[in-house]
C-alpha cells in the first residue's frame, strides 16, 4: 500500500516540532489534531471544513483529512480550502480502506495534544469538537464521546440502519462491556497518552474506531459523554454492507479474547469453513449420482474455490467491489493465478485418502488443510481471502 502524505500550504510541521524520539516538542504542538477519514465525501467536506473553522476559533489546532478516495475529487476539494488555511493537512491513500485504519494512519502523523475524530460528510456537527475538549479539560479524562443514545433512543438514523445500530451497540454492550451509551460513535476525543496507551493493540479493522480505542488497553478509559444526533448527510453514501457487520464481529470476538483470536484468522477462518461445507455439499452430490471419485473431487474442489471467490467479495469494501462483469472476471482470473494449487492439491490428496479407506468427508477436509498450508506456506498469499 502506498501512502501519499500531501502538504497543504504550510500544513507539515517543521522538524524542530519534533524531539529527538519522535514526540511532538509540547510548547510547539497545537492543542487538537483532528482526523477526518473521508470516502468519495468531495460534496460535503468543504461546508465541514468551514463549519470547523467557525466553531474551533481560538483554539490551536490542526485538521487532517486522511483520503481514500480513488479519484481525486475529494482531495482536490481539501486542497483548495487548505491553500487558505494552513491548519488543514491532507494524507492520501491507495489501495486501502477502512475509517479504523485510516483513522490510526492520521493520529500517527498528528501533534496535538488531544487526538479526535469526525465524519466528512456533514452528519456530525462541527460544535461537538469544542464541547468534547471541554469534558477532556475534567480531571483524569481519557476519552470523551458524541454519543447517540445518551438521553433517549433516537439516534437521527431511520429503519433498517437505526435497527443495525441499536443491534450493534447491544452486542458491543454484551461482548466486551464497554461503558458508553454508543460505542459505535464515529466522533469522540482523547488525550495524547491515551492513545499511546492502546496504539500498540490497535487492530485498524473496518469502520467502528471507537470500539478499537476503549478495548485495546490494560484497563477500562475514563469516558465522559455529550449527547448527540445525526444530522443530515451532504455528500457521500452510506458505508454500511457486509464487510461493516463481518468486520464488527471479528473485532468483537478479537477484543473479547483479548488478541488469542485475531481478526484476520477469524476471516480466513470463516472464508476456509465456506469452501469446505460447499465442497462437502458438492461432492455430496456427485457421488450420489455415481460421478467417478477423481471427478468428483475435482469439481468439489473447483466449486469450494469459487465459493471462496464469494466469501472474498463479500468481505471486500463496497468501493473496491468489481463494478461490471468485465471487472469481476478480471478479479476472478486474478484470484485463480494466486490459488492455482488449490484443487489439483486438494482433490489428488483427496482421491488418495479415499483409495486407502478413509471416509471421504475426511478426505476432503484433509486435502483443503493441505491445499490451505501450501498457499501460505508456499508464499501464494497475495491475495488474502
């Protein structure tokens, strides 16, 4: 992955900002480093921008827009408003996604002394940063949250995403504990020490930051809360699919086991136990209509690995899903040279076990495991599924 990190006017800080070690020298660092992660947002981020410069007037602070954008609309829009506001630093990636990971990208290059957080596409009110530093100005604060939820069940979502939301909280609730009327808030603040307290078990997975920050450290944050409700969006589209969910749950199960089951095993363990029921069920079928065993263990296998393809699609982000059948077959051409071992592996391995007596739903899950191990054993693993 490339990571482009663009200056805006006098945007970088010099490097006489920076000690030795690397830490932001304290007399120079501005109080707020706030990270906006924007996607296809080139609509709304310049009226957020704006509304922030009305509502941070007195207070030293830097905004960093942290782009995932594939064309350059939205950067172009940060940009133009940056060549008159030197506070405002744009960080571009390619071939990344994610608001977690590029939430952890833009407090990494940060230098406040409070690390925050908001949408680009106008659903979070800009008057909420100044009332979140003030909670952070209490004593022993760690963390303060723009929380829906707090005083009554509105959140400003409507039907299915208010319901997803409402469910999510509950599990977020349930799973780890977390003590805030809306774990799920995508605007909240913390001090610098916080964040180096929790940086190293920091995840990056999916869009639920929130979550990650409060789960990630040897004890439980001192949390203060501001209620909120979402306003209308003015640019960008919903983010919520199926990556969201599956990724909210692999972070929960993650945090609840405290690492022992990391997010990334939980995928390719759920892509391998997809493949393995489809050629279960395939080869199920052949056998039954007195297909010969090595033919039926090939198109089992074939039929597992295609199953793995969709296991893939659905676990990649919206904006980098094939847009037309040009696109998906190039991605499918591209996924079988990476994992061109896998049938002829897994089905000969297969057929052999069963000439030597072994019940052939064994066999079948003794080739995958093999097949599994020479793919990433053998280096093939570039793509991930």
């Amino acid at each position: 992955m490339d990571t482009l990190l663009v200056q805006a006017a006098k945007a970088t800080p010099s490097p006489e900002g920076r000690s030795h070690s690397g830490e932001t020298n304290p007399q120079d660092a501005p109080t707020l480093s706030l990270v906006i992660c924007t996607l296809d947002e080139h609509e709304a981020i310049g009226g957020v921008l704006r509304e922030l410069d009305q509502h941070l007037g007195g207070i030293r602070h830097e905004i960093i827009v942290v782009d995932d954008s594939a064309d350059s609309r939205t950067a172009d829009a940060v940009a133009a408003y940056a060549a008159d506001h030197p506070q405002v630093r744009l960080v571009r990636r390619y071939m990344a996604s994610g608001l977690s990971s590029a939430a952890i990208k833009g407090w990494d290059v940060a230098t406040g002394h409070i690390l925050a957080i908001m949408d680009g596409d106008g659903q979070h009110d800009p008057a909420l940063i100044r009332s979140l530093l003030e909670k952070l100005a209490e004593p022993d604060t760690d963390l303060a949250v723009a929380s829906r939820y707090l005083d009554d069940a509105r959140s400003g979502l409507y039907g299915l995403r208010h319901r997803l939301s409402r469910t999510g909280t509950w599990l977020t609730d349930v799973t780890l504990g977390v003590p805030l009327a809306d774990p799920l808030s995508g605007c909240f603040a913390m001090t610098r020490d916080w964040y180096a307290h929790v940086r190293r078990n920091l995840s990056g997975l999916g869009f639920k930051i929130l979550i990650d920050v409060v789960a990630s450290g040897a004890r439980k944050p001192q949390a203060a809360q501001i209620p909120t409700l979402l306003r209308a969006r003015t640019g960008g589209e919903s983010k919520l699919d199926t990556r969201v969910i599956i990724d909210l749950m692999a972070l929960l199960i993650e945090k609840r086991t405290q690492g022992r089951f990391t997010a990334a095993a939980l995928m390719a363990g759920m892509a391998a136990s997809s493949a393995l029921c489809l050629q279960w069920l395939a080869l199920g079928v052949l056998l039954k209509l007195a297909a010969p065993l090595w033919l039926a263990m090939l198109l089992s296998a074939s039929v597992g690995l295609a199953g793995r393809f969709g296991v893939l699609l659905l676990t990649t982000p919206r904006s980098r899903r094939p847009a037309n059948a040009h696109q998906l077959l190039r991605q499918w051409r591209g996924f079988c040279l990476h994992r061109w071992s896998d049938v002829p592996l897994n089905a000969g391995f297969a057929v052999a076990l069963c000439l030597a007596h072994c019940p052939w739903p064994i066999a079948a899950l003794a080739g995958l495991l093999l097949a599994e191990s020479r793919y990433h054993l053998g280096g093939l693993a570039g793509v991930k599924a």
